[in-house]
C-alpha cells in the first residue's frame, strides 16, 4: 500500500469564504476577494516549489480567490505560470470554479517582434502559450499589462474583445494604462460588445497617482481597480526601517527594488510605522486597510515569500476602514 504524503491529499478549509471580504469588481457580476495573490516573484523556476505550494494553498484556505499570474512571471519567463499549473493540477482539481486565476501579455516575453507590445498576432499567441502552461481552457481574466503606443488600440481592445469571443478568456482588463489611455480602450471594448472589467495598476501609500484621474474614470465606466503593489514591495511592512534583512527582495538583489529606490521613502515608512504603533496596529495593517478605504479598489494584490507574510496580509484587512483622523495624520505625512 503506497503511504501518501499529507501534502498530497489536500482538502480546501471548509470556513475558507468566512474571513474574507469580497469586492464588486465596478458594474459586473463578479466579486473578487478583497485581498489577491501575486505570483511575480517566488514562484518561479528558481524558487522553491514546496513553499510556493504552501502560500497558494494557504491563500485558498483564507478566502483568496483572485490569482494574479503574467507570461513573463518567474524568471525565467513562463515558469510562474508553470510552477501555478502544477499546483493546480496537484492540488486544486475540485476547485477550478473557486478560483479567479489571470493572466497578462504586453511587455516583453520573447525575442523578435511578435514576443512583446500589444499586436494581435503577440496577445493571441500569447494567451494561448499561457494556457497550456497552465493546463487550462480558459482563463477568468485576460489583461493586456501595458498600452504599447506604437500598435493602435483598437487592434489591441480587439484582440482582447477576441479572447472573450473564443472563450479563452472570461473577462479582460488593462494595466498600466493612464486615465485618457483607459477611457478610450473601455469605449473601444464597449463597441465591440466585451466591458472591460478592470484595471491594474501600482497603488499604495507611496505611490497615490491613481487618485488622480484614473480611479474618477474607472468609477464612472463602472470598472474595477486592482492596487498592486500595496506594500510598496515589502516597504510598507516596516522590514527595511532598520536596515536591510537577509531574508528580503532588496538583500535578494532585486532589479526592481533597490537600496537607492529605498532610500527615497524610508523615512516616511518610518513615520507611518511610528503612528502605525500609536494606533496600536502594524504598518503592514496600517497600509492595506489605508489602500482599500476606497470603494473604488476592488482588490490588493499582494505578494509573499512565506505562507506566513499572506497570512498576515490576509488578516490585516479583516478590521475594515480606518479612523478619518487616522487617514488624516497619513496624508500630513505624506504631504
Ligand atoms: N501589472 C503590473 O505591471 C504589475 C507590476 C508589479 C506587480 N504586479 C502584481 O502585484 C503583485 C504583488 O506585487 P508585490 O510583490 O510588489 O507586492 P507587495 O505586497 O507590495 O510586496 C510583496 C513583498 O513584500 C514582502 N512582504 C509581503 N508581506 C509581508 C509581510 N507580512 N511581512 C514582511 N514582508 C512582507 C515580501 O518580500 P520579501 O520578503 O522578499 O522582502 C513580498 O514578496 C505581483 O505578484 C503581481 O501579481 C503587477
């Protein structure tokens, strides 16, 4: 008789949808969970398969259902997508119709000319390359992760709108696109019969650009927001206000967060840690719970290097809003 292993067998946590709460994601039917999981880094071919396991079971078993994957997440590229389809084929073969799982194509996935920006020929082939690294027939939502100005935007919304048609995709969405740059492509969507469903962009206390025009278009076309981002990479956790710890994506030679992009911020992460502690919470709750006060951000899609930090990620929202004098004393210092 062959013993199995525990982590083989896996059983969802029956109270799972009880802690966690679910946005309307702008004039749809869906809701998404108000935290999501980002596979960016630590779930590429290089990193551990074992943990990554661990954090995407553990995201389930909290009420996750958002999923949030690109071609090019790993590295090497394609190995994010990869490392999720076993998982799923491993563990999550009850719960396909539990989980929102996306997918993005846009920057640059391979070489020569159709391996980036926002052609037909690119964003088809490039959807389809993803499900089969996925094992699955279709995915819940197809982003387009950045305008390319060079392809004109209707060929792009179309190739979109066509994901819709064929059933690859269920919905679609944009990311990184600047308010006048999301107006038209949701026009253009709308005129091929495909709403977009939401947009993705960077979002957190030290980056409030989407208050400024995108989250009053997103409003009014009725669509969602996804802040990514929303602890500034591991910033607004507190982790780097006394030096840099072994176990880090600065100390791991991230090209994407570096001492001298730390440097920029540290002191107002240390402030906000400071009244943070004076509310009698953690910055890392501080900055979530200050991300979704908005009822315009649908969902955080947060990152994790351990089940640990997703778990605390997860139960930091559950206290809802924060105090308006609260909010108040974040913007003096942020001002
Ligand atoms: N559309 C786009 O262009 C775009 C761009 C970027 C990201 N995204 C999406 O957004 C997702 C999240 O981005 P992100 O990883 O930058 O998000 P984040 O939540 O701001 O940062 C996550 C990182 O912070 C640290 N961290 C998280 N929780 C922690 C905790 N409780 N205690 C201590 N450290 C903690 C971990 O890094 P260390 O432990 O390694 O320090 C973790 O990997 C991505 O996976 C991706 O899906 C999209």
């Amino acid at each position: 008789m062959k013993i199995y292993d525990v982590k083989e067998v896996y059983r969802a946590d029956e109270k799972r949808y009880d802690g966690m709460e679910y946005r309307r994601c702008g004039r749809s039917g869906v809701l998404l969970s108000a935290v999501a999981l980002g596979l960016w880094h630590n779930f590429g071919g290089y990193d551990v398969y074992d943990n990554a396991r661990d954090i995407v079971r553990r995201a389930f078993d909290l009420g996750v259902t958002y999923f949030d994957l690109a071609n090019n997440y790993g590295p090497p590229f394609g190995s994010a997508e990869e490392t999720f389809g076993r998982i799923l084929h491993q563990d999550f073969s009850p719960y396909r119709d539990e989980l929102f799982i996306a997918t993005k194509a846009g920057y640059t996935m391979q070489p020569g000319p159709y391996g980036r920006g926002g052609s037909r020929k690119y964003l088809l082939a490039s959807l389809d390359a993803s499900l089969k690294r996925m094992g699955i027939e279709y995915v819940d939502l197809f982003y387009h992760h950045c305008m390319d100005p060079e392809t004109p935007l209707e060929e792009s919304m179309g190739a979109l709108a066509q994901a819709v048609h064929s059933g690859k995709a269920l919905y679609v969405g944009l990311s990184n696109y600047s308010p006048e740059q999301a107006e038209k492509a949701v026009k253009l969507l709308d005129s091929m019969g495909v709403h977009c469903l939401i947009e993705q962009s960077r979002y957190n206390m030290t980056v409030r650009d989407p208050e400024r025009g995108l989250l009053p278009v997103l409003r009014e076309k009725g669509v969602g927001f996804a802040a990514f981002s929303p602890l500034a990479q591991g910033i607004l956790t507190g982790k780097y206000n006394r030096g840099i710890p072994q176990d880090s994506r600065v100390h791991g030679k991230s090209i994407y967060l570096t001492e001298e992009k730390l440097s920029g911020v540290i002191e107002q992460a240390r402030r906000l840690e400071e009244l943070a502690g004076e509310a009698g919470i953690s910055l890392t709750e501080l900055a979530l719970r200050w991300a979704l006060r908005d009822s315009a951000v649908t969902t955080l899609i947060v990152g994790a290097r351990t089940p640990e930090q997703l778990e605390e990620n997860v139960r930091a929202v559950q206290a809802g809003g924060l105090e308006p004098a609260l909010l108040d004393r974040i913007d003096d210092i942020l001002a």
